[in-house]
C-alpha cells in the first residue's frame, strides 16, 4: 500500500518537474551507476530490494534513489502467478500487462521503453474506475498470500504451472472433494441405515411387544390344604385346563369332615374341586354322595369341544362342564371298577362314546362291560358280562387299534385277554354298528383267536404268573394323567405294551404280533413303570424301582434289548409313588421319583432300615431329578416329611416350563386325621435352587472325566421342558 502511495503521488507530478528533479534526470551514465550502487549495497546487507516481509513494505535501500526500481518492485509485488493481468478486472481480454513485464529489471539498461509503459499506466490509471482500483489492490493481497500457500504445498497439488494458463481451474480441487465427501457421506449412510433398523428391531422385540398376562410370567408356586388325607388310596387327580389360560389346572377328589362333628365313618363329606394350576385358587366345587375314585378331562362333547370332565365315583357316572363345574349328564351304575375308556364314534353323532367295567360284589368272576354315549349318557344297548377265569389285580380295560385297523379292547384279572369291539357292540345291541371302521377285520389277530379254540377271545398273556401292570408304550403315558384327549388316546392304542408279571419280570410285549420282545428279570416291581428317552436311539427306555430290607433301588432298562443302562440305590422313603418321566427340549428325558438318602459304601450300614423296623427320627424324603446327559449325579429340588400320595406334571409352553403337582399326607397333632396337602412346584424354579447329589461312581455309565460343579449347574439351569 506504501508503494502504490509513493508512485501515484509520482505520477502526479507534471512532466516538467519530474524531469527537473534531481532524481529522475535521464542520464544513462548516472542511471547505471546509481544502479550497481543499489544492487551491491543490497547484496552486502543481504536484504532484497524487491520483497518485503509484508505487502507494501517500504524498502529504502532499493526504493529511496530510483523510480524505475519503485515501479519494479511495484510489479513484482502484484504480479499474478495465475496469469491473470493487472487490468484483469476489465476482462481476460487484456493482454497489455500480461505481455508486458515477466521478470524482474536489474538497472535502466532500456528507459526509453520504460518511460512508454509509464505513460502507457497512466492512462489505464485514468480510465480505471475507483472501484476497480480498489479492488485491483484487495486482489494484490489475497493474491500474494495464495501464491504463498501454493509455494509452500510445491507438487501436493500439482504445481501452479498447471492451471496457471486458463485462471479457471482453481476451483477444480474443491469440487472434487466435495464430490468425495458426498460419496463418503452416501457410504456412512448405507452403512448406518440397516444398522439403526436392526437396533430398531431388537428393541421393538425387547420391549414394545406385548407379554403374557402378569400371571402366567410367575412361575406356579403355592400350596394348599384340603380335607383329610384319606388313608394309603391315592386320591382322584387330573390335569387339564379348564379357564383357558393355556395352563393345566388341578381336579382333585376330597374327603371333608363337617366342622360341627366328630370325625367317623358315617359322617364324611365328599366333593370335587377345581383348582387354579396358577395361583390354586378354588374354581369350583362340587359336593358327591360318594368317594371320587377317578377324574379324566378332554371329552369332546358338541359345543363344549375338549372341556368336559367325568367324575367316576362306586355308582355314579358324571359328566359336568369343566369351566363351571355344572353336570352336564349322569349315569347310574353298579361296582364301577376301571376308569372311562374313549372309543370311535359308535353312533354317528360326531362324539366319541365310552366304555367302562364294572364287577359286582355278588356275582364270582363276572366282569362286565357297559357302552355308553359320550353325548347323552345314555346306555348303548346293556352291559356284556364276562365268565372270565384268574384272580389278582384287575388290567385295564384298554383300547388297541391294530395296523389294519380293527379295534380290540385288552382286559382282565391277572391275565389279559381281547376281544373286538365290534364284538361287544353287537352283543350289547344285537346289530351291527354304523361305523364301518368297526367292522374292519385283521387276519393276524382273528388268526390268534383260532390258535386259542375260542370263538370270542384272544388270549394275549395268561400263565402261573399273575400280571401286575399293563400300560402302553408311550412318552408321557402317566404324566397326561387320566386324559381323553382324543390325540393322546390313539398314540396309546396303536403302541407295543410294557408288560409286567410275576412282580418281578419285565418284558416288552409287541402288538404286531404278541411276541415278546425281551425279558428282564428284577426283585419285586412295586410301583408302575415310567417311560422316557434315556439313550439317544429312539426307543422309550423304562425307569422301575422297588423295595426291599430297607433299601430302594432304582432302574432304567434299555427299551431296545433289555439291559440295564442306570441304576441307583437308596434308603426306602416308605411310599409307593410312581416315577414321573419329562420331555426336555434336548430331546432326551428327565425322570423325577422320590428316595431318601442315596447309599454309599460308607453309610450302608446306617441308613438300612430292618424289616418291621422303624427309625427313630421323621424320614425325609427327597424329590430327585436325574438327567442323562450327567448320570453319576443327580439334582434334589426339594424334601419333607410329608408323605406323597400321587403326583401328575403340568407343563407351561409359553415359559417351557413344568409343574410337579403332588398330594400329599401331612400327619397333624392329636386326634385329628392327617390333612390332605396338594402343592404345585415349578421345576425351573426349583432347578435354580437345587442341590447337588453325586452318587457312587461305580456304574457303568460314568465319565471319564468327573464333572464340575459349576459345569452341572450351567446345563441344568438351562433345561427346559416341553410336551411329549
């Protein structure tokens, strides 16, 4: 800015006076040598005479002598390294600045042509408006500095030769990289758009679809006394769900002492009750003149679809709603002895019929059976006796469909024996039935109806040794306790047998052709055999136990061919309570049963009870859960002194969870009887808090490698349950 200052004020100056300073005489002689006196006073002070530290700066040693030097470093300060000229504000026309001065002058060696191109300024001076000129000199600046920053990067961005011809591509780079930010920006987003969406996705699933109602995502646990325990018979218990909440509830025979009187045998109240499997809450209640011996729920009953249940008492056969508990038919009987029995549709109504036995008091050995409608009630026809031979403990009846087809019904006492439903029907009405699945025939089996000499029955296994226990071979058999459901009720009948006889011999009885498979022989089978997955081949394998001196010893036989594959004993809990077996999403089973302490060589001694003997201290009875996968060990969920009496399991799909259901007797103080406890217990929730049992590592089935602690509580605290 000094410098345009000083040579405008030059300019103005008239010709006459410049040309009478001293300074600005045109002597080519004084003109060198003030020159060379310049140029070597700068080289020795090292300060260059054309640039300054700053734009404008007055420099004294190169300015103060000469005008043509001033006008040289003028030119070098606003020269533009982009090739636009001076008069660049007038348009890229111009081409007197920029054909003109291209470097730097050292002295006057040609003042005639400088004294034109200082005439030649003035007049562009002249007709240059303010406004540019201003401008002129604000683009000085920004251009020095520009130039500075583009010496200063050299080759990063190509040099200024490159775009120093057109002027335009300065603007070249910074589209380029806001082309590149825009391309980086498009990448982000398809980057961060499925991921927000998943995020979204995950917490739209975690908390904003609705749960299960606050009931059923507590896990059952209650307990619950009602009446008096009823001596050693086991109560009537089924599961089912009545209120519709996807949860089997709790249908439970009760004997009750009016509170105004004293307890005897004439004055017993007896009813049916209904309990809430989430809370045990009493539905319903419905008061009998007789001892409830069985209840079995799923009945398919018109527009009640699944939800009837039958109460079997001595004489009395009752159908009622299960939701409310009101009857809904009855039929009156003699002897009842068995539970229902679901048949096919007889009569064509669309709902399935029943048959059940009855064996009167009066009459030796005549075991009868009676058809009735699942609808009405009503009879079909009368009931069929049977003149049948044996004594012991009463089997069945059951309902077999073979491979053809054809329906049996497998009955007797102490031996078993068969006879096609078409049969009975038509003895019991004198015509044929309606249904024409019926009336299908299967050679094999009227085959073995000839073997036996005998127009009616089939002998299926008869002998010295009376049979003790009958049941399909089917996962879940016990556990969907008393069930007609009609799903369930076909796995059973098309299944083989587990077949126990003697007390003490265990077979595999095949239906296709009433062979026996394998024979296992055991002390005496007290209590009914449970079914499940132990090993991974697909055949049920079969858990039994028995009792004796003391000592309880528990077995699971290999379905397959008969051997044994676990075995455990314990001291006797003194009740005779089936084993419950339960599906697992694994895929193999776990079995539930009641012991007490587990027998070690070291304890044997002190825990074998004498026979007739009794221990000094209450017993305390423990609930085990074994799975397969760990078989050395075992897992206790809970213990009493109580004595369980039955027992059922619930399960709950939407948690994939089980509830172990069992009543109980709870001896009470003075002369009152023993009151009846039911209590449910979620397994899961009793896996949490269960300990750990190892048993002697002798068996055949241990690991190598002993388990941890920690390893057997992560497996089973990640069980769960389903239904088989």
């Amino acid at each position: 800015m000094h410098l345009g200052r000083r040579r405008s004020n030059l300019h103005g100056l008239s010709p006459s006076s410049r040309s009478s300073h001293p300074r600005t005489a045109k002597s080519p002689r004084f003109g060198t040598v003030r020159g060379e006196m310049a140029a070597a006073l700068s080289r020795a002070l090292k300060l260059p005479g054309k640039k300054g530290s700053e734009l404008g700066e007055y420099d004294p040693l190169t300015q103060a002598d000469s005008e043509d030097e001033s006008e040289e470093d003028d030119l070098v300060l606003s020269y533009p390294r982009n090739g636009l000229g001076r008069d660049s504000c007038l348009g890229p026309g111009s081409s007197k600045l920029r054909g003109g001065r291209s470097g730097r002058f050292v002295g006057a060696e040609d003042e005639a042509q400088e004294e034109d191109e200082d005439e030649e300024e003035d007049e562009w001076r002249e007709r240059l408006p303010s406004k540019c000129r201003q401008d002129r000199d604000d683009m000085k600046g920004m251009q020095y500095w520009r130039d500075s920053g583009r010496d200063r990067t050299g080759e990063d961005r190509g040099g200024s030769g490159s775009l120093g011809g057109s002027g335009l591509g300065v603007h070249g780079p910074d589209a380029e990289e806001k082309k590149l930010r825009m391309k980086n920006a498009v990448r982000t987003a398809f980057f961060l758009v499925p991921l927000v969406c998943a995020m979204l996705l995950v917490l739209l699933c975690a908390f904003l679809i609705p749960c299960q109602k606050g009931e059923l995502e507590k896990r059952p646990q209650w307990e619950r006394a009602l009446g008096e325990a009823g001596g050693i018979t086991p109560p009537a218990l089924a599961l089912w769900d009545i209120d519709g909440d996807s949860v089997d509830d709790v249908l439970l025979g009760v004997t009750e002492w009016p509170n105004d009187t004293h307890p005897t045998q004439g004055n017993k109240g007896y009813s049916a009750m209904a309990l809430s499997a989430v809370s045990g809450q009493v539905l319903w209640k419905k008061i009998m003149r007789e001892w409830v011996m069985y209840i079995q729920c799923g009945l398919q009953n018109g527009v009640q679809q699944s939800r009837v249940c039958l109460l079997i008492s001595k004489s009395v056969l009752m159908a009622i709603n299960g939701t409310t508990g009101k009857t809904l038919w009855l039929a009156q009987l003699k002897s009842i002895e068995s539970q229902v029995v679901l048949l096919p549709d007889i009569q064509g109504d669309s709902v399935p019929d029943l048959l059940i036995s009855t064996l009167p008091a009066d009459t030796a050995m005549d075991l009868s059976l009676t058809l009735i409608s699942g609808q009405t009630g009503a009879r079909l026809g009368h009931s069929v006796p049977f003149n049948i031979s044996g004594q012991g403990k009463l089997i069945g009846p059951l309902l077999h469909e073979t491979q053809q087809g054809a329906y049996f019904i497998l009955f007797g006492l102490g031996n078993i024996k068969a006879i096609s439903l078409c049969d009975i029907y038509v003895r019991a009405t004198g015509k044929m039935p309606i249904n024409q699945a019926l009336r299908r025939k299967d050679p094999v089996w009227d085959g073995l109806k000839a073997k036996t000499n005998s127009s009616t029955f089939i002998h299926i296994f008869g002998g010295a040794e009376d049979v003790v226990f009958l049941l399909p071979l089917v996962a879940g058999f016990d556990n969907n306790h008393n069930s007609l459901d009609t799903v369930s009720n076909l796995n059973s009948t098309r299944s083989d047998w587990v077949l126990v006889y003697g007390s003490s011999k265990l077979s595999v009885l095949r239906q296709k052709d009433l062979r026996k498979e394998w024979t296992f022989n055991s002390a005496a089978i007290h209590s009914e055999p449970a079914t499940g997955h132990f090993n991974n081949d697909g055949i049920l394998d079969i858990f039994i136990q028995h009792s004796e001196n003391g000592v309880m010893k528990a077995q699971i036989i290999d379905g397959a061919n008969g051997h044994r594959l676990w075995s455990a004993e314990f001291v006797c809990p003194r009740l005779d309570l089936e084993t419950s077996a339960i599906s697992t999403s694994m895929g193999l089973s776990a079995f539930l049963f009641w012991a007490s302490e587990p027998i070690r060589p070291q304890n044997v001694t002190k825990t074998t009870v004498p026979p007739g003997g009794t221990s000094p201290e209450p017993l305390i009875r423990r609930l085990f859960l074994l799975h397969p996968t760990f078989p050395t060990i075992l897992l206790e969920l809970t213990s009493t002194t109580d004595t369980a009496v039955t027992s059922a399991v619930s399960y709950q799909e939407h948690q994939k969870d089980a509830s172990y259901i069992t009543v109980s007797s709870r001896p009470t103080s003075g002369s009152q009887p023993s009151a009846c406890i039911v209590k449910s217990m979620s397994l899961r929730a009793a896996i949490t808090k269960g300990q750990i049992v190892r048993l002697n590592e002798t068996n055949k089935t241990e690991k190598p490698v002993k388990p941890g602690t920690f390893e057997v509580t992560k497996f089973f605290r990640r069980l769960s349950f389903k239904r088989q």
